[in-house]
C-alpha cells in the first residue's frame, strides 16, 4: 500500500484531495491539526511519532525531522544501495507529499503583532520536507498549492500514479515556493536589523495575471505583486473595463505616485506615457479635474485620470465626454457608476489613493542587475525655501512654487514644469538639454504663461533656460540651485525683477 504524507497549514479543499488518495488505496500519515481535520472529517491516519517512534516536542518544533520520514522521501529508488539501506533499518517509503507552511507572510502582515509570534510561524519541518521529497521527484510526487490537487489526482486515478512531467513541475514549483518562504524570513528579519543594502537581495513576487503583452504586442508579459501591496494597482478593485494592459499598468502607477505629495489636498491627474500632462488641486475633487483637464485637453486623449477623491455624478458626466484608458479613484457613486459603465472599454479602478503606504525602497532592472535605491519621498516646505533674489516671493507665489515642485519631481529629466492657478500649464520632459525641456513648456503654456511660475527638477548650468522662461512671461522660479553658474541665473531674475528659490534638493528621474 502507498503511503501520503499530508501537513497543511491551507486546509482548502483538502478532505476531498485526501478522500480521493485514500479511495486510491493510499494510507494517510499525517500531523497536528491536519490530522485532526481529516479524523474529524472520517478519514483514518497514522500519526507522525508511529511512524518515527518519537513523540513531537518542543510544543512541535520537532516532529517531522528524523530519518525514519527524510530517508523515505530522499532514498533514490534505483539505487540498490539505498534500498538496502532504508529495508535493513526497517524505513517505508513515503509515495507522496502534500505539505505547505506556516502562514509567515500573514502573520508579519498581522495588526499588533508581536516579533515572538513572528518567529514562532517560521516553518522548518516543512520546507524540509518539500525539499527532501522534490530532490526526489523521480519517484515522489509533491504538492505544495492545493491548485494542483485535482490534476494530481486525476493522474492517478487514470493511470495509478503521476507522470514524470508532472512530477518536475511540481518539483519546479516547491522549490519557488520554499525559496519565496525564506525570502519573505530574510527580509522582515532584514529590516527588523536595520540593513538597508545587504550583501545579497532576494524580492518575491507572486503572480496576479498574465497580460495579453508587453509594451508591444509581439512581447510576452505578465504583471507580479509584492508583500505589502497597499499602495499599488495590484491591491485595486477594477469595477468595470478590459483588462488593464502592461502600459496600463506602467502609467497607472505613475499616476498615483503623483498623488501621494498630495495628501490633505484635492488633486486630479491626467497622464500619458509616464509623464504627467495635466495636474490640478482644488476646493474638491470636481475643481481638481477641471484644472487637470484643462492643463492640456488634448493630450489628456486616451490618458489614464488619477483621483483622490470619491467621483460623483457631476465629475463622471465630464469624465464620459472624453476618451480614457483608466480613471482611478478611492470611491465611485452608484450614479458616477452608471455613468461611466455605459463606456464599454474603460477601465474603473477603485483604489485607496490617500494612502501613502508604498515602498521605502526603489527597484530597477538593468541588464542582469538591479539598481536599489532609497523611494524619493523628500517633502519640500516653505521653511525648506532660499530665496537667492532681489525681489521675494509673494505668498501666492510659494504656493505655486511648492504645488510646481511637487509635480516636476514626476516628470523625467530633464524637465520643467510651468504651473499657475494650482494647475499645470506647460510640462517639459525627457529632453536631452533643459533649454529645450523649457521651450517645450512654454510652446504648450503659450499666453497662459503671463505671470505663471517654473519649476525646474535640477540646477540651471546657463542662465539661457532662466532668460527664455522671463521671456515667455515667468515671474518666479523654484529650482535646487547648486551650479557653479548660480549667479549668472541669479542675474538674469534680478535684471528683470524675477523672483527664485533654491531648494537644495534635485529630482532626477530616469
């Protein structure tokens, strides 16, 4: 008779799975409260301490690790030597596993936890096990997700046992889930110790879709979530709409990195290609859009909206009138709702985006490498502030400068945002000079640039970005300063009476 070894902390769909190996001619052993859970349910087991003749101890933190259960999963079957081995200690095989592990992930992610509580739902016994029988996959079959019971069992009840190809993939997928379980260890224990940049670095994903393609259709792609997926496209509620497409997603998450240096303030975004082409705040939400929207109407065309505020039916009637990939807000009314869902291809995505919850730390994949740095969530303040003119700021210029340095620090370098009324006006990104980043802002601005204010994400190194921008009809300037032409910008805004700012910080985003 075969012989499974079941120890699951996922108990989903696991009385049937069992009934079914049984009614294969299997005998159960088993552990803990799967064993209570399958007697409970009439399904006969054989204790884990009869089979290594030695009680569980250590309130359970020993019971599985004894050769009597590692020599039957690793004893290679065609070794003659080995099956000597296993028959002259009186070892029985052990044909199957079915085994997955302490819930680590949900109980770091527990409120209040403790660090012992922690510590204690580090699972040995288990990954031990899958490890030891998926080295033998040859001859054992493992089962780690419960996805996978019924092919399992449909193999073998057709044919008495598993094919070989099965058996390596779920070889494949133990050996993923065991090394997700240690990264997920290795990282709370990480922070927990302060190590910001260890010596090595393994991030885990977990799979939320596969995508029709990438950036372009003749590439294959799909779309991974992370531990802590709050703050993120893959933690939202799509309520309406095809599915979200990998530029979807890039720009969606964009968007809503935007929004979080808006808390406390109603802010709307309108974005195309990762950069912002409109943004507004308001009294409310409907105020923010109208701001957004009318930054730059028409390359808000087929862009994705970003909302921090609940959308009534008063903002979906405008949001209807024009073409959008994806709108994302906190809340949609059921009147927003039956508005908007008339649109049979949009994309309506609820999403808690006054959140600020999201990494502390930034990840980007390079030709066999990844570059980790620290989140640039620098907030910048009037106290923060230099002003290096003759003339100051008036107060609504602050206003504007800091509403314009918290929308430049989104917009890829070079770049140069002209902001006036709590809304953008001009947006320069991307250019290879940042002359040519402000000319690109100020063409889109056009009259409106009569008595707005620029930001810039980085030092001016000639005073000729400073000269045009005055021209175009700038009356303030927010930017980091610390070239070593400071001066000759300096002299530009004190010839014409220009106000500007240092911040002391530079945005660079690549």
């Amino acid at each position: 008779m075969k012989r499974a070894l079941v120890s699951v902390s996922d108990k989903t769909n696991l009385v049937e799975f069992v009934q079914g190996l049984v009614n294969c001619g299997y005998e159960i052993i088993s552990t803990g409260g799967t064993k209570k859970a399958l007697e409970a349910a009439g399904i006969k087991t054989i204790g884990i301490s009869d089979v290594t003749g030695f009680p569980e101890i250590m309130d359970g933190r020993v019971k599985t690790l004894h050769p009597n259960v590692h020599g039957a999963l690793l004893c290679v079957r065609s070794n003659p030597d080995h099956v000597a081995q296993i028959q002259e200690l009186g070892i029985d095989y052990i044909d199957l596993v079915c085994v997955n592990l302490y819930p680590f992930k949900e109980t770091v992610q527990k409120e209040g936890v403790s660090h012992e509580e922690i510590i204690e739902n580090i699972d040995i016994g288990g990954p031990s096990m899958l490890r030891s029988a998926s080295k033998n996959y040859q001859s054992i079959p493992v089962i780690c997700d419960p996805a996978d019971y019924a092919k399992v069992l449909e193999e073998i009840q057709t044919s008495g046992e598993t094919t070989l190809d099965t058996r390596e993939k779920l070889a494949a997928k133990v050996f993923r889930h065991t090394a997700r379980y240690d990264a997920m260890i290795a990282d709370y224990l990480t922070k927990k110790t302060g190590e910001q940049f260890p010596e090595s670095m393994t991030i885990t994903f977990d799979k939320v879709q596969d995508l029709r393609y990438g950036e372009n259709p003749h590439q294959a792609a799909a779309f991974y979530k992370g531990m802590n997926p709050k703050y993120s496209l893959a933690n939202a509620e799509q309520l309406h709409g095809k599915e979200l497409s990998y530029n979807n997603i890039q720009d969606g998450n964009a968007a809503i990195e935007i929004l979080k240096d808006f808390e406390g303030q109603f802010a709307a975004v309108g974005l195309k290609h990762m950069n912002p082409c409109g943004v507004g705040i308001g009294a409310d939400i409907e105020a923010a859009w109208d701001k957004a929207y009318e930054a730059d109407p028409v390359s808000i065309f087929g862009g994705i909206v970003a909302l921090n505020g609940k959308v009534e039916a008063s903002l979906a009637g405008k949001l209807a009138k024009i073409f959008l990939e994806i709108i994302i807000a906190p809340e949609f009314s059921d009147e927003a709702l039956a508005i908007l869902t008339k649109k049979k291809n949009i994309r309506l995505m609820k999403l808690d985006t006054t959140l600020n919850t999201s990494n502390s730390m930034k990840y980007t994949n390079v030709n066999d490498g990844l570059l980790v740095q620290e989140a640039d969530t620098d907030v910048t303040t009037e106290e923060d502030l230099r002003c290096v003119t003759n003339r100051k700021p008036t107060e609504d210029e602050i206003r504007q400068m800091l509403f314009g340095w918290k929308v430049v620090k989104h917009v890829k370098s070079n770049a140069i945002v002209l902001v006036k009324d709590d809304m953008t006006i001009g947006v320069g990104a991307g250019q290879m000079n940042r002359v040519g980043a402000a000319k690109i802002a100020i063409e889109q601005a056009g009259e409106k640039s009569e008595g707005s204010v620029l930001a810039s994400d980085a030092f001016f190194p000639f005073g000729d970005t400073v000269e045009a921008a005055i021209k175009a009809g700038v009356t303030a300037i927010i930017q980091p300063g610390g070239s070593v032409r400071d001066q000759e910008s300096i002299d530009v805004c004190n010839k014409y009476g220009v106000t500007m700012v240092f911040t002391g910080k530079r945005h660079f985003k690549h």
